[in-house]
C-alpha cells in the first residue's frame, strides 16, 4: 500500500471515529448534571452494608467478581515477566553490582519519605473501606515507597530488605485467598463472593463485612506482585552487555 | 470557580499529553510521561476522584516511567 492510499484509509478511519464518538457525546447526560442511574443503584445498597467508601464497596463487594478479574491480570502479567526475564545461567555469571553516584540530597530524601510513604501505604489499605483508596492503591504506594530505596542509591539495601521469595508466596496466596474469600461467600450466602462477614458499626475499623478483608489481600497481592516484577525488571539492568 | 479550575486542569492534560507525543527520545519520553501523569493525577482530584488519583501518581508517574526507562538502558545500546 503507497503512502498516500495509507493516509487516505487513516483518515477516513479517523474521521468515522470522530462521527461515533461525537454522536455518542451528543446523547450523553450532561457533564456533572443530576443523572446518575448506577450512583442512585449503588448508594443505598452501599449504606446498607455499612460501607463508608462508596468505591470500595463497588470494587470488593457489589462487582467484586470484577475485581478478581483485575487481581487475576496483575497476578497474569507477574507471573509473566518472571518467567520472561529470569536470568539465564549464563547472565547469571555476568550480574554484577552496582556502581554510582548519588546526590546526598536524593538520598536524605528518599530515606526521609521512605517511613512517611509506607505509613501511607498501610494507612491507605486498612482504612479502604472508609476513606478513599484500597487495596490496590495501598499496595501501588507500598510496592513504590520500598522502592525509594533505590531511588536512594543503595541497591544492596533493597536487595537485603527485599525477600523475593516471600514476596512471590504472598502474591499467590493472597490471589488464592481472595478466590477462597469468594468460595466462603457462595457456601454461606448462596453467592460467589457474597458480603457474608458481620457489617459491623458504620464508620468503625471493622466493619463492612469482607470489604476490608478483600482490600487487604489485594493490598497485598499488588504490593508484593509489583516489588517481584520491578526486582525482575532491576535484576536485568545488572547484567553485564556480553560485547562490552 | 470550579469550572475555572477544572478547565485548567483539562488544558494541563492536553498540553502534557501533546508534549508526550511531540518527545523524539524514549529516554525524555519518559519523563514527559511521568509529567503528563502528575497533570492526570490534578485532573482527578478536581474531578473528586481519589482513588483514581493516587494509582495515576503511583503507577503512571513513577512506575511505568521507571519500567521504560530501565527497558530502554537493557535494550537501547544494541
């Protein structure tokens, strides 16, 4: 295909994307308007069963199904960069440590909110339920806050406070866990992933049923799957170019 | 006032965005990205999403940077 006949397909391509999507504008409810059809679904059902947190509530009780879904893909994409960037026995000869230089104002940083970070992190994961975040989030800042320390300059550090192996049974677990939670709900509520735990006060640590259980396993099946997958990634940095 | 802001961010957004794809070198790209996602982290904030936000400044703006730019030095000198 010539140049030109590309860029003639390409924009009449774009041009029949630009239609769809401006009569789907046309007819959406207006921008921060009054209707809200699954807000009006959702709310009640959320103060129902205690759940400060409305997000929460969708994400780990009302489509908690679609959330395992989403677990399922980060565990899917760990499992897959672990196996892709291994090292070989033969990378494995030219790892070597890592040498450089880094600003001392860096390093005091990052040590300085290394504590506050990972503070945040558990904050965000155990209060899911009531305040905005989640697991997910909780566990993003956790996975990310760790790896202040090697923002810091100090990959030996990282390596020694970083159990790889753990991290990896946690990550599992914490996926089966999550499917077992389910299991639970279906033989003691009839539904896969019912909310079946006592709600509790409205507002209080405990409560809200399994919302918080499930946080806190997604809190740590994304922390634990996201140090296993930069480790992989930082791993291969090390190795040595064959030809250099 | 609201709109104000909202307005603003939305321009942030798409002047962060043009810049991601107007950068020639992944290396700076990456760093783009990672400005691009700070904007994308305002935006939902103004939007009353939290949640949202705080995985954007997690995973879009030091994550997936990091990621890129640790690909691009074990596969950029061949």
């Amino acid at each position: 295909m010539t140049l030109r006949a590309r860029t003639w397909l390409c924009a009449a391509g774009a041009l029949g994307v630009a239609v769809l999507l401006v009569t789907a504008f046309l007819r959406m409810p207006r921008f921060g308007g009054d209707l809200h059809v699954y807000r009006d679904l959702a709310l009640p059902a959320t103060l129902a069963r205690m759940t400060p947190n409305l997000v929460s509530s969708v994400n780990f009780d009302l489509r908690a199904l679609d959330t395992l879904g989403e677990e399922t893909i980060v565990a899917a994409a760990v499992v897959g960069t672990l196996s892709l960037l291994q090292p070989s026995p033969a990378e494995r000869e030219r790892i070597e440590p890592q040498r450089g230089y880094v600003m001392p104002v860096v390093k005091v940083a990052g040590y300085l909110l290394l504590p506050v970070t990972l503070l945040l992190g558990l904050d965000v994961v155990a209060h899911g339920h009531l305040t905005p975040g989640g697991g997910f989030q909780g566990g993003v800042v956790l996975a990310t806050g760790w790896h202040l320390l090697y923002i810091s300059g100090s990959y030996p550090a990282l390596a020694r406070l970083r159990p790889i192996d753990w991290c990896e049974y946690a990550e599992a677990a914490a996926t089966g866990l999550y499917v077992v939670t389910g299991l639970a709900g279906l033989i003691a509520g009839g539904a896969f992933l019912a909310n079946v735990l006592p709600k509790g006060e409205f507002g209080s640590l405990l409560s809200a049923g399994t919302v918080p259980v499930l946080s806190v396993l997604v809190g740590i099946e994304v922390a634990a799957g996201l140090v296993v997958l930069l480790a992989q990634f930082l791993g291969q940095g090390l190795i040595r170019e064959e030809h250099s | 006032m609201t709109t104000a802001v909202l307005l603003v961010a939305l321009a942030f957004v798409a002047v962060a965005g043009f810049a991601v794809v107007a950068t020639p070198d992944p290396r700076r790209q990456a760093i783009t990205l990672s400005l691009f996602s700070l904007c994308l982290t305002l935006l939902f904030v103004v939007l009353q999403a939290p949640d949202v936000a705080l995985s954007e400044l997690a995973v879009g703006s030091a994550v997936v940077p990091l990621l890129v730019l640790l690909t691009i030095r074990k596969v950029g000198g061949r």
